[in-house]
C-alpha cells in the first residue's frame, strides 16, 4: 500500500477542518499509518480476508465479447458489480469499518448520495457489529428507494438532509457536523478519495485491490497490460482504485470519465453548474476539508451539480485525481446524460450485464472514442445496476433513446 504523510498531491489535499475535528483527524492518522500501512495486529491480513470470504474478492475481469467484436479491440470488464452489495464500495466501507472497530470505537456514521455506499457501510457494520447511521439528501433517497431500505434491512438509521438540493454534497456537511460532536465515540466513514488527510490516501489504499487483481488478472489473461483503463469519476473512489496499479505504467493510458450532464456551461445566476465534470471544468478550492477542483462561480461560490446518476452528482473531485490530471497522467473526459442512458441499454443488451448509472458513464465514452483507445481496454465496472432501474425508466421516457426497450408499457405508472 502506498504511503502520503503529508497529505498533499501537489497542490492538492491537506487539512482544512474545524479546531473541533484535528483530535479525531489526528488519531485517524495515527491509526491509519499503524494499522493500514504497517499492518499492526495484523489489520491489512484480516481485512484482505474479510474482503475474500464477506465480499467474494477477486472479482473477475471479463473478456466482453460481443464489445469486443463491436469496437475491434480487446474489451475487458472488470466486475466490480459482483463485489456483495454490488459496488466497489465494500472494500472501503470494510476497511474503514474494521479500522474503527481496532480504534475501538462504538459507533459508525456515514454519508451517501446514489445510496451504494450507504448500503455498503450499512453491509460492514451488521457484518461487525458496530451501530451505524447513514446522511442521506432527500432528493438522492427519492431517487434511490431500494438502497435506503436495503439499508434499513441491516440495521442501519437513515437520517434524511433537507438543506440545498438534498443531493451528497449537503450529506458530506451534515456527516461532518455530527462527527464534530461526538468524535470520541464516532468514525466517520467517507465514501470516496475526498475529505482531509488520510481520507484520501486511505481510501484508495482500500480501494486499490481494482487495481492490484486487473494489473495480476491482465498478465494472466492476454499476456500484459491494457492500453487503456476507463473508471467513471464523481467523488473518484472507484476511479483511483481501479488506476492506483497502473499509475507508475506510462504505457497504460487512464481515463477518468465525468458527467457532462446536460450541458458543460454553468448557469451562475441560477447557482447550477448542469454537469458534475469538476476535473474538465473546475477550478482550485477548499471543500469538504481538502483543496481540489470544484464547481464554482466567479466568487468562489461552490455550485450545484447535476448527473442522471446521483452517485456522480457531486461538485468535487479527489485531490489525488486532481493532481493527477494537471501532471497528465490522468486523462480528465465527459459524456452526457443521453449518451449514459443509451450504454446503460446497450451493456445490458449485449453483454447481459445491468450497469449502475455511474459506470455506464465509462461505457458511453468507450462507445464514443474507441479507436484512440489502443487493443486492450479494461473498463471498470464499478457497481451494477438494479438500484438505477427506476430512475432509468423515468429518464428514458422523457427521452429519445433509440436503443431502448419501448416505454409504453410504464407510461401508467409514472
């Protein structure tokens, strides 16, 4: 696992918190730095187990075949979407649980905006007994009504946020201010390669076994490494995890793939930016406790973002994968609503693989751009798609998708 004392990835990064939160910060980087980095009681050997026997780690990388008769080049899956819970968001969701248990703490909050990581963390606290309580925006749990009762199947309390557009953004900052108050007895398990010092690090340090088993899985299968690895990228956990290996592998191009929702422009009046494409169009700023690329206004104000899918709806970016796109070595790029629908229906049609709304983003810009993709492309299947099925169905009845399944038959229900 990869080690960052400092915090920083170049410009990046670092501790932007209240006075309240540097004596829990500060024990989590102590923890952070004995049990994940130099496996103290044997922190790393138990979560790679639990990874394997709760979680049915390796998950496979897939040749696609009818994708890559279609493209004319190797295309491989790598089934995140097989991980339990159906996201690549129980391998952090475990280790930041496990991790708090060896700090013996009582109690786990998290935040979730496409609900994938709430039911993860939810998964990881029934599965090691710790309470658990989950931030959740209104408008992400009208969105995403199965994964807030498969929370509450295993025990975990929804704490609904009413404040601004109800998306993740407003769940970070009421996680935040929860913990602030009783971090003594609380971690705070976030979802993604954000926040301050060791988040970032630390979650990619989770995450990168995407990563570890594609660069093992890809000598194994074709003899060598891929050309290039597509991971959809809203906060970036999935995204890092899927390139960590592959970072120091110039010949491995690494494409991070953002929503362009429904325009790249940004209305400043409205306070809306109709896209969450913060690596292409943000600009440097403090959020959430780290510097990164937002969504602003002229001001500094940060804007509210806007995805088809929730779990890319968010006005930030991992400080590492900010870094990462301003030295090149990550190519920052963005699709649009219409074209993540219309990946959504053709993985699902051709492969028999139901995508979530986030990685259908990825499969949108290998249907796009292709050819300047060389023979071999992995593409990350972060989590699949039964949580989406109701917001596709209403977002392709307002659509002309042309690959899609004909909607008549829904028009009653909506």
């Amino acid at each position: 696992m990869s080690t960052n004392t400092d915090g920083k990835f170049g410009d990046y990064g670092g501790q932007y918190v209240p006075e309240a939160l540097m004596p829990a910060i500060e024990e989590l980087d102590d923890a952070y730095e004995r049990y994940v980095l130099n496996n103290e009681d044997g922190f790393v050997d138990e979560f790679r187990r639990r990874l394997r026997d709760f979680g049915g780690r390796p998950t496979p990388l897939q040749r696609a075949d009818r994708l890559s008769e279609r493209y004319d080049r190797e295309v491989y899956l790598k089934r995140e979407d097989l991980l339990h819970g159906g996201a690549h968001k129980l391998n952090n969701a475990l280790g930041q649980v496990l991790l708090a248990k060896y700090m013996g703490k009582e109690r786990i909050v998290a935040e979730t905006g496409a609900g994938q990581h709430g039911t993860a963390t939810a998964m990881a606290a029934a599965h090691l007994d710790m309470p658990c309580e989950i931030y959740m925006g209104t408008r992400d749990i009208n969105r995403q009504r199965p994964n807030v009762f498969r929370m509450r199947i295993n025990g975990a309390e929804v704490n609904p946020v009413t404040v601004g557009r109800g998306t993740l953004k407003e769940a970070i900052s009421e996680t935040m201010r929860d913990w602030a108050t009783t971090v003594e007895t609380t971690h705070y398990v976030i979802g993604s390669v954000v926040g301050p010092h060791p988040f970032p690090s630390m979650v990619r340090d989770f995450q990168a076994v995407i990563s570890e088993e594609a660069r093992r899985q890809s000598e194994e299968q074709f003899g060598g490494l891929p050309d290039s690895v597509l991971a959809c990228a809203g906060g970036g956990s999935n995204t890092m995890g899927a390139f960590a290996e592959f970072v120091d592998d110039e010949g491995v191009d690494l494409y991070a793939v953002e929503a362009g929702g429904s325009s790249l422009e940004v209305d400043e009046e409205a306070g809306v930016a109709p896209n969450s494409a913060s690596l292409s169009t943000g600009d440097e700023g403090v959020l959430h406790g780290a510097r990164t690329k937002l969504l602003q206004d002229r001001d500094g104000q940060i804007m509210e973002s806007h995805s088809v899918s929730s779990g890319l709806d968010y006005a930030g970016v991992g400080p590492e994968l900010a870094h990462l796109v301003d030295e090149g070595r990550v190519t920052p790029v963005n699709v649009d609503d219409d074209a993540a629908l219309e990946a959504f229906h053709r993985l699902s049609q051709e492969e028999g693989v139901i995508p979530a709304l986030e990685t259908a983003h990825a499969f949108a810009y290998l249907h796009e751009e292709y050819e300047q993709l060389g023979e071999t492309v992995v593409v990350n299947v972060s989590g699949r798609g039964d949580k989406d099925l109701e917001s596709v169905i209403e977002e392709t009845s307002k659509r002309d998708i042309p690959n899609a399944p004909d909607m008549d038959a829904f028009q009653g229900g909506l």
